[in-house]
C-alpha cells in the first residue's frame, strides 16, 4: 500500500497539472434586449439595454435630481454602450465622432461586437482602448430585472458568498466579465474577425488587486474569424519544475481576474484612416488558485472575515461606479438636449426658407399678372387708334 502511495504521488508530480478553461466574456450575450428610457420624453420601443448586466446608479446622485431623472439612472454592458477612447495625439472631434461600437449581425455567431475606430492619418503612433461603459464589478449580487430596467436583488445572495451576477451561472456557460478562483494563467485567446489590418492587438485584464495588464495577441492582418492567443511564458507547464509556496488557507480571498477591454494599437509606417474589427469572445485558461475541498471546520462561517473584507471593497466599487455613471448620465442628458436644440433650429430654418419661398412666389405671380395686364392694355390702346 505504501508502495503503491509513492507511486501514485510520483505519477502526479511527473504529469502535468490540467488546467481549467473558461469564457471570460462572450459579446453575443451583450446585444440589448430591453428599453430603457433614455430621457422622460422617450416613447421607443428599440431594446436598448441588456438584461442580464443591468446596473442602476441612482443611489449615489445627489438630491438635485428628480424622481423622474432617478428612475432612468440605468446604463447596462450593451454593445452599443462601449466606450472607443484615443490617444491624447488622436482627440480630434472629428476622430472621436467616428470611433463606436455597434452589434454587428453574424452568419455563424449571430450577434458580436463590431468596433470602428478613425485613426489620424499623419505617420506617428496612435492607440485605442475598447472600453466596457463601467469597470466590471466582482461582487454584484445576484437580481432579477424586469423589461423596464428595474432591478430586484435575489434574496440570499450577496454576490460573495454566492456567485455574483456577472460570473459565469452555471459550470461551462460564459461568463460576463469576471472569472474568480484563477492561479496561475496558462494562456488567454480572443476570437476576433480579421479584415487585413495591419494593427496590434492587446487585451486588458484586470486582477484581484485592481492591477490592468495589457496581454498583446498579435496582429489583425488576416481575413475571416480567428483566433489569437497570448500564452504566458512565465506558465510551468511541469509541477515539479514550479516555485512551490505556502500561504495560509484562511482568511486568504479568493483571487479573480475582470476584462478590462481591447487595446488597438496603429504603427507610424502603416495606414491610418477607419479601422474595423469584430470581437466574439474572450477565453481563458488556468488553474485554480484554491482546490475545492471537503473540511472539518467551515471558516468563514465562524469568523466573517473575508465576508467583511469583500463588503468593503464590494461598496468601494459601487461608490466609483455610480460616481462615474452620473457624470455620465449629465453628458448624455446634455447631448440630448443639444440635439433637441439642434433639431428645433433646423426646423425654424427649414420653416423660415420655405416662407420665403412662399413669398418669393407670391411677388414672382403678382409681377406677372400685372405684366400680363400691362400688355392687355396696351394691345386694347393700340387697336383702338
């Protein structure tokens, strides 16, 4: 039996440790799927929002906003509610007008993300970020949102020691945006459709630690959908050839990694001008940073202290959230009031040229009929000599 212990114990450290995999986030679960009024005059029916990542940010605004403006405090991780920011050296209006998002419709995929970003067309270097509208939360609990945006929290489920709303919610299925219990990264793959472009790729990730990490994939100078893939060169594949570390079992966190977006980076030599690109998902691999075991004594439940530690950072997000969406909500609610403004011009001008028209027309037939009465009498005068 002893003999039999080492053997096995030899067998494990000789072969490599399997790896879990995992989708870290997957777009064609982010096209809108309900309508959220975007000002108290919006009658739309176009779903505008999605579902599942709804977020509401009217607790934190101040108490100069209305009942009503409080009720459309609402944004979600919708496709087209991604952000394209440039470099500093790109922030033209015109650059920064014609770099968004939209849901693209596809053939194999049904929906992904579809990107446009206008790139300065002078030789130098230039960047763009592909940016989630809010930084992903680790510990939004799990809710129930109904077709108007209004979010229910699930009763029992604090999005820490149950699964938060943007993990993955059932083994195997996408994730939205956060993977927790991740160790060591083996390797992360985005499938992104090409279209000859000769720009880096790189994605953001972002730690249990709040670190980003820029992963660069590789280059989009193919056509069709593939699939690149960033494998960390620090991974021991080998058990035995691993720097092996004890840390205490309790009250350690478990660690997490949350996507932080694209990064799309254009070189000096190559063609500047529109970029298009499109994004199905985000993959990972790693191993576990905590094996699930069976124990004798249940920790947290007898001390609290991670619970403690998660609630803390857990309101700290939600605080930098909903601090961030308002300003944001006050841009948009400006916008909105601008195109309103804008709208009512062009149709006071439009109104103001066809007056004129009118008026124009009016002398033009007036002039006539008198031209064409001068000349009656004039004919009656000289037949009458």
């Amino acid at each position: 039996m002893k003999q039999m212990l080492i053997l096995v114990i030899i067998a494990i450290l000789a072969c490599p440790l399997f790896a879990d995999e995992a989708t870290l986030i997957d777009f064609s679960l982010l096209k809108a799927d309900i309508r959220v009024k975007l000002s108290e005059d919006d009658e739309s029916d176009e779903p505008n929002q999605n579902r599942q990542t709804m977020m509401d940010f009217s607790h934190v605004a101040g108490g100069s906003f209305t009942s009503q403006q409080r009720d459309i405090m609402k944004t979600s991780l919708a496709i087209e509610n991604w952000d394209v920011t440039l470099a500093s050296s790109a922030r033209h209006v015109t650059n920064i007008a014609l770099s968004y998002t939209r849901e693209a419709p596809s053939k194999q995929f049904d929906t992904v993300m579809g990107v446009r970003v206008h790139f300065p067309t002078e030789p130098f270097n230039s960047w763009a970020m592909i940016k989630p509208p809010f930084e992903i939360p680790a510990f939004e609990p799990a809710a129930e949102v109904d077709d108007e945006g209004n979010i229910e929290p699930v009763e029992g489920n604090d999005g820490i020691t149950g699964k938060s709303r943007f993990e993955s919610q059932e083994d195997g299925a996408p994730a939205y945006g956060v993977v927790k219990n991740v160790g060591a990264i083996k390797s992360l793959a985005v499938n992104v459709y090409g279209l000859n472009f000769p720009h880096g790729l790189s994605t953001i990730i972002i730690d249990s630690q709040g670190n980003e990490k820029n992963l660069f994939m590789g280059y989009l100078n193919f056509d069709g959908w593939g699939e690149l893939i960033w494998n960390n060169p620090s991974y021991q594949q080998e058990v035995r050839n691993r720097d092996i570390r004890l840390y205490p079992l309790y009250p350690t966190s478990t660690p997490f990694i949350k996507f932080g977006g694209f990064l799309v980076q254009r070189d000096a030599a190559k063609t500047g001008g529109d970029f298009i690109g499109y994004f199905k998902d985000v993959k990972v691999i790693f191993d576990k940073a905590v094996l699930d075991t069976d124990r004798d004594i249940d920790d947290e439940s007898l001390w609290n202290i991670i619970l403690d530690r998660e609630t803390a950072r857990k309101t700290w997000e939600m605080e930098r959230f909903g601090q961030n969406q308002v300003l944001r909500f006050l841009n948009k609610q400006l916008n909105l009031r601008l195109e309103a403004q804008n709208a009512r011009k062009a149709v006071t001008v439009m109104a103001a040229a066809v007056s004129k028209t009118v008026v124009v027309s009016s002398s033009s037939n007036n002039r006539h009929r008198h031209s064409k009465a001068a000349s009656s009498n004039k004919i009656i005068n000289v037949a009458m000599r």
